[in-house]
C-alpha cells in the first residue's frame, strides 16, 4: 500500500486538535491559516477568512463520507494521524496481496464549521451558527465542542429544549474527557434553570464541580439557583462561548 504522505504527518485538523502546518490541501491549508489566525488575534480574526470557510464546509461530501475514490486512488479524511494509521491497516488487511493507493488527509470540516460557528455566535447571528455547526456535527457528530458551541447559539434564541437535547446527546459520548463533561453538564445546568427544573439544574452543576472544583461560573449558577429557590430574581450569569476560558 502506497501512502502518499507519511501517517504520522497528518495533521490534527479538528476543533479538538487544531494543528498549523502546511498541508498541500486547499481545506487543510484554509482551516489551519484560520486557527493562526485565531489564536493570534481571537475569534474576530474569523472574518477575514469567511469566504474561504464557508468554501471548505462547502467542499464538504453529500451525503459526507471519509473515503473517495478519485481516480483508482483511496481517499481517507481522518481525524488524527491514529485515525489514519487504523485505517491504513484496515485496508490492508482487507486487501491482502493486492496494492492499494491510499491518501490519508485531514478532515477540515467540522473545523470550518466551528470557527464559522464560534464567529456567528459572537457577531450575534445564532441562526447562521446553528446552519453550519448542524453541518459540522455531520462529518463529527461526537465533537463535545461543536455540540456546545451550537448549545451556545440555542441558548441565544432561548431554545432551552434544544439545549437540553444537545447536552444530553453530548454527555452520552464515550469517553470524554473531564473539561468536555463539564461543560456539557454547564450547558446542561443552564438549559434546566431556565425550564425552572431547578432541582435537575442544581445537580447538574454540582456534578460539573466535582469535575472542575474550581470553576466560578458553575458556582456562580448554584447561587442564583438559590436564589431562586428562595422566591429571589435576578439576571443568570454569562455564558462563555466553549472556546473561552470562563473566569
């Protein structure tokens, strides 16, 4: 089996791992000078690179598929250089003695979508988030990230249900790690207040401390929590679009 790049050089092109090298691929390429662009000077920066974005999410497989065939030559868009490796063997296994070309490549889709999404969110266009982050969950639908940005742009339009559907679907992924869980059980929190199922949001939020004891805005939930519990108001806290650190 032929490999046209080595494994291990594939880059990380997911909102999970962004990587910046140059790829020799137009999405890849366009996708990494965003995430530079980005963690240089913030989610603004997004806007300089909208068009090439909504291109890449445009390039993206209908109905979405990993593997192409483009002239007798396989195709694969793996998430991580292991993605590619399991897939290299895969196929040779399959093959046997027969050689097969394989071009192992990122996959700069779910990527696009979250910057364009993450952009959306904070230029207030929730609608146009939701548009492009659902077509990111196509080509990653177990990305914690998309699935809180959306929750994001859910919360904007006060789509508590939807939120709530979304945390739930996130925190039934496998394997998460402990940040993505409690985020997604903020998320979950948050969503509950609101449907004033305080009881469910309060259990919620200390299930999200215990993951992350020192997050002020979990804590900072419970007490308006409290509030209300005791026939109070006031305003809920801030949300922090996942790309952020809350305070």
């Amino acid at each position: 089996m032929a490999l046209a790049q080595p494994a291990q050089s594939i880059p990380d092109v997911s909102p999970e791992a962004p990587a910046v090298s140059s790829t020799g691929d137009a999405d890849e390429d366009a996708v990494l000078a965003t995430v530079a662009d980005v963690q240089a000077h913030g989610i603004l920066a997004v806007k300089d690179h909208e068009a090439a974005l909504r291109k890449v999410v445009g390039d993206m497989p209908q109905p979405f598929a990993r593997e192409r065939q483009e002239g007798g030559v396989m195709t694969y868009r793996a998430d991580s250089a292991e993605g590619c490796l399991a897939e290299t063997a895969r196929l040779r296994a399959a093959a046997g003695q027969a050689t097969i070309d394989l071009v192992c490549r990122g996959n700069p889709y779910p990527t696009a979508a979250f910057y364009l999404g993450s952009y959306f969110n904070e230029t207030a266009q929730p609608n146009a988030a939701i548009e492009v982050l659902n077509l990111g969950l196509v080509a990653a639908p177990d990305s914690p990230l998309l699935l809180t940005e959306r929750n994001a742009a859910f919360n904007a339009l006060h789509r508590w249900d939807d939120t709530l559907g979304g945390a739930d679907r996130g925190l039934a992924i496998a394997n998460l790690l402990p940040r993505d869980r409690a985020r997604l059980l903020r998320n979950r929190g948050y969503a509950l207040t609101e449907l004033r199922r305080l009881d469910d949001a309060q259990q919620a939020y200390e299930a999200s401390l215990h993951l992350e004891p020192d997050s002020a805005l979990a804590k900072n939930e419970l007490a308006y929590i409290a509030r209300l519990k005791n026939g109070g108001t006031g305003a809920p806290t801030k949300i922090f679009m996942p790309y952020r650190q809350p305070p």
